[in-house]
C-alpha cells in the first residue's frame, strides 16, 4: 500500500497528524527568536594589555610586537589587528571560520604564557582575552544624565544599579558602560616643592598606601569570649586625605596638602560623553547570540520605571538608540509580503481552476508546509529574521506546485467518468513518483548554497535549509493531504461542460491568449536566425550589466542610526579635542533630521585621546523627509 493511498483510506489519521503538525509549527513559531539577520558567530578573540603611564609607541614596541610575534605561532590566524593608545594595548584575533572558539582560546592562553617574559617588568597586571563576535553590535544604547548630581554619582548609579539590573534579565549578554566617571581622589603633585623640602614621591606613595590599608588588624582572645578587631581606615574624600603626614623635616611634619593639591575627582578624567549637549554616562547593551533582540529590549525597557524609581529624580534615564525598531519594521515588512505572496498565488490557482472546491485544496497545502517549517526551524536553532522569512516567501511558489499536479492528474480522472474515490487512488498512485522527483530535484537546486564556504556560505545556510525543509514538507503534505482531500471534496461531474458566466468569461481570456500564443510562437519559428540573435545579445548584455552593476555584501538599508568616527591630529590634548567634538555634534544636532546625538572622547570610548564617537538617532522617515 503506497503513502497516498493509506491517507485515503485513514483520513481521520491523515486529518490528525496533519493539525499536529501545524499546533507544532505554532509553538514554534512562538518560541522562535526574531533577529535581523541569521546567526554567524565570527571566531575572534580580544587581547587587551595594560601599562599606565606607557606613551603609545612605547606600548607598541614593548607590548604589542612581542604578543603579535607570539601569536603568529597559532595555526587559523586570519588576520591580527592591533591598536596601540596612551597605557593601552589593544589586539583583535580574528580566526579561520572552522576554528573551534574553544581551542583557539586555549592557544591565546598558552601564547600569554610564554611571551609573558618577553613584556616588562613594570606591568604587573597581565594581559587578558575574552571572547567576542563582531557581528554583535549593541542592541540598545541608554544615557544617563544629570543637571544637579556630579557625573560620579551618576557613575554609581549606572554601574552598581542600573547595569547590574539588567545584566540579570534573560538574554543580556553584556552592559558596557561608556563615558565611565568613577569617583576617585586626585593628588596633584609641585614638583618645586617637594624638591624644596626633599620629599620624594615614594614618600607620598607610601603614606598614601598606608593611611589606605585595609589588611586585618588582628583579634583579641579571653577565658570565655574572642573578638576580631575591625578597623576601617579607607579614606573616601580629599579633606581626610590633606591632613595625612608624609614626612619630618627638621622635626616639623609635613602634610599632604602642604605640598599638594588633593581634589576630588574621577579615575579617568581623559573619557567623557555627551547627550544632546549635556554629560553623561552611556550603557550599551549587547544581547546573547541566541536571545530574541525584539524580546530582549522589550524586557529591558519594562524594565525601565522600576529603576527609576530607584534613582533620584535628578537622574534621567533615556534610550539613545534602539535597534529593534528597525527589526521590527523590516520583519513586519517582510511578513507582509509574505502574506501577500500567499493571497495572489491562492487568487492565480482560482483563476485557472475556477472552483472553489479544488482551489482550497492546494491552497490548504501553503499554511500547513509554512507552519510546519517553523518547527524544524526550531529544533535548528534558527531565528525568524530577512532571510529565513525571504526563503519562506520565494517557497509559496514552489510549495503549491506539487499539490496542483496531483490535483490535475486527479481531475483528470473525474473528468473521465470515474468517481472521486477511484480516481484519487489512481490518480495518486501514477503521479506519486513524478510528485517526489519534482521536489527533490527542487531541493537540490539550493544544494550549492547549502555546502557554500566562508562567510557569505554561513549567512545563507539558514536561507538554503529553510527553503529546502519547506519544499520537502510541501511534497509530504502534497503525498497525504492532497489525495485525501481530493477523494472527500471533489464530486463527480463538478467539471463537465455545463459551466457558469464567469467560468465562460475567463474560458475565452484563456482561449485568446492561447491564440495570441500561437501567433507568436509561428512568427518567431518564420524568423529563426533573429531570434537566435535576441538570444546570443540578451545573454551578452546581461554578462555586461553584471560588470557594471554595484555590488555590495547587503542592500543599503535606512535604520534610522548613523554611527560617527572622528579623529584629531596626534598631538591635540584631551581638552582641544574636547571642543572640537562638541562643535561637530552641535552641527550634526543642528540637522531638522536628526533626534538625539551622543558624543563620546577619550580611551574607553574611542581608542585614544585624539579619537572620537558618536551615536546619531534619526526622526522617523515620514518626519524627516530624506
């Protein structure tokens, strides 16, 4: 007994199997993440190193060279990219896409091992890695800001309470903050007078470090109880630090804010970031590879009242940047496109078979292969993002075509005289075979891009699978539901000759244009060389749009999100750079275009003293008119 003729004969089993499988492919849909594009991990590892005070040639030379050297011995290296900056080094690792992240890492760690006696003695930190994709940008920029509080404070809040927050909620991978301003005190030393009364800087280093120790004191033990003696000697504020005594000159002491200024301040005072004009602090939140970005900046901002009320209404928490608008519109359109799709294919099927009845079978055949997908899509790992739902769109074509051939062939049969049943037996059991060589010849078309290499062949891995899955399930529906449908709904002489207006109006469109097909098809068999020669300059013209056609990895796409990079000359101070960073924010806010602008200078946001960044969010495209 073949496949179509046992869903024949079981319809109740074919009926039930084919709703399971679409209550599955729901629950999956539902539990799909929704992205912009598939999921590529790029293998890359980040080495970061550290000496303060090291002036970027220096850390070059000492620092970058002897880990590059070291690293060139690690087989998979694509490329090393390193950047050097003022106590920074900074060395990107990219891998072969089929190294293994895991065993890549554990080369980098044996690579820092050894050149750890080439690098110099005064780094007493050593050089870190962590593992980073740089196909995951941040999926939402936060700022906050502060008209009366001092950066410092809005530093804690951001760090010790609102990224900590976060951090917690499912899908966060990571909260970077930009534009940090810990609090920290300052000692500004007058190298004159410290000449002048002979106190060295080790005297000031060691009477800092000592008024600041918090090693234990010890315990006190009796004949019934013990206790441990605590005493907290931090020093928190530049006025505990100016009575501190550094030394004895002539038997007199000499305090630390006699010969210093000690003010309070920040950790880094070369980093600082700006929203619409104001300072603030900037918390870039980067989702985990499999997380639902839609969904994760949905919980976030959710988020968003609880932790204001947290902070003191002086703190203002803003969102800055949010990709998931442009997800969404771009998901959104595709959806309805497919949607689209699938009522002009259903409308195109009616036109030709002009009955209800054998038009919904086929047209049963799209929801059920679709749905069905998203339930494989789901065991795969894979997202409901441009690509998978592009795959899904160009499918409906493809997906009805078996259903419509074993349709046909049963028709046919009807038309003959024979009852439903009989002809759906037979119609089935001849066209089974041509229904399973058209689909897997489908199939094997995207055999080429499912096998295909490097980045482009990951990206679209996801587009060839989800497609293929697709037109195999279509062929599965089109071997169980189609015949039995087909035995249940059709009727005997439902296609003879006695036909309705509409049926007769379509009939004579059909029958001239199957006329003006003829007509053509003489004319171009009269004039053979011609037609040869349309053919020989149409493929030589397409060769020649090909070379001259732009090209690119993507289409360009409005996100409603620019992304700055500014540079100054080498030898520009952190506060000259300052003010030229402002006077470019200031004429890109300027822009009727524009929503918000953050600018950021300094190390921890840009790579260096003399670099700068900005984050751009645009008006809606109906606001802004370009």
């Amino acid at each position: 007994m073949t496949l179509p003729e046992l869903c024949i004969r079981r319809p109740v089993m074919t009926t039930l199997l084919m709703v399971t499988f679409v209550i599955i492919g729901i629950f999956g849909y539902r539990l799909l993440p929704v992205a912009a594009l598939p999921r590529v991990d790029f293998p890359t590892i980040q080495v970061t190193a550290s000496l303060p005070g090291a002036s970027p040639e220096t850390m070059a030379a000492s620092v970058a060279t002897p880990l590059e050297r070291q690293f060139m011995t690690i087989a998979g290296i694509d490329s090393i990219t390193s950047t050097s900056t003022q106590s920074s080094t900074n060395i990107q690792l990219q891998f072969d896409l089929n190294r293994d992240i895991d065993g890549a890492a554990l080369d980098v760690q044996s690579a820092l091992t050894t050149a750890a006696r080439q690098l110099p003695e005064e780094m007493t930190t050593p050089p870190s890695f962590r593992k980073v994709n740089p196909a995951d940008a941040p999926i939402l920029f936060l700022s906050l800001t502060s008209d009366t509080l001092p950066l410092s404070a809005v530093d804690e809040y951001a760090e010790t309470l609102i990224a900590q927050r976060i951090s917690t909620l499912p899908g966060i991978a990571q909260v970077q903050v930009y534009g940090a301003q810990k609090f920290a005190v300052r000692v500004q030393l007058n190298p004159n007078t410290l000449a002048g009364m002979g106190v060295g800087f080790d005297d000031i280093q060691n009477a800092v470090n000592a008024a600041n120790s918090n090693t234990p004191v010890g315990s006190l033990s009796g004949t019934d109880r013990s206790a441990v003696i605590q005493a907290n000697q931090q020093l928190t504020e530049a006025t505990q630090y100016r009575p501190l005594i550094v030394a004895y000159r002539n038997g007199n002491p000499v305090r630390l804010g006699d010969i210093a200024n000690v003010v309070n301040s920040v950790e880094n005072d070369k980093t600082a970031s700006w929203f619409n004009g104001k300072r603030s602090i900037l918390l870039a939140i980067r989702r985990q590879p499999d997380a639902n970005t839609v969904a994760v900046v949905d919980a976030v901002k959710e988020m968003m009242p609880y932790l204001n009320a947290q902070i003191p209404a002086s703190v203002k928490l803003n969102v800055l940047l949010d990709r998931s608008e442009s997800i969404r519109a771009s998901v959104t359109d595709v959806q309805f496109t497919l949607a689209l799709t699938i009522g002009l294919v259903v409308m195109v099927i009616f036109l030709f078979l002009r009955n209800l009845t054998a038009t919904l079978i086929p047209a049963v055949v799209l929801p059920v292969s679709l749905v069905g997908t998203f339930a494989f899509m789901y065991l795969m790992g894979y997202s409901i993002d441009n690509l998978s739902l592009l795959a899904l769109t160009l499918s409906v074509g493809f997906v009805v075509d078996d259903a419509i051939v074993m349709l046909e062939n049963i028709v046919r049969h009807i038309e003959e005289g024979e009852k439903p049943w009989a002809a759906a037996l037979k119609g089935s059991r001849e066209i089974a075979f041509t229904i399973l060589s058209i689909t897997l010849s489908l199939v094997a078309v995207f055999i080429p891009v499912l096998f295909m290499g490097g980045i482009v062949g990951r990206l679209f891995r996801e587009f060839a699978v989800t497609i293929s899955l697709t037109i195999l399930i279509s062929g599965f529906v089109s071997l169980t539901l189609t015949p039995m449908m087909c035995s249940r709904l059709l009727r005997a002489g439902s296609h003879d000759t006695q036909h309705g207006r509409l049926y007769r109006f379509f009939e004579a469109g059909f029958d001239a244009l199957h006329r003006l097909y003829d007509v053509t098809l003489s004319a171009a068999l009269r004039i053979k060389p011609v037609v040869l020669l349309i053919t020989l300059a149409s493929l030589g013209l397409t060769f020649y749009l090909l070379t001259v056609v732009q090209k690119g990895f993507f289409p360009i796409e409005d996100t409603g999100q620019i992304s700055i990079t500014t540079e100054g000359p080498e030898d520009i101070s952190f506060a000259g750079m300052t003010v030229v960073q402002q006077q470019a924010a200031a004429i890109i806010a300027a822009d009727p275009a524009v929503s918000t602008v953050n600018s950021s200078v300094g190390s921890s946001s840009a790579g260096g003293e003399n670099s700068g960044r900005m984050f751009v969010g645009l008006k809606p495209l109906n606001e802004r008119k370009v």
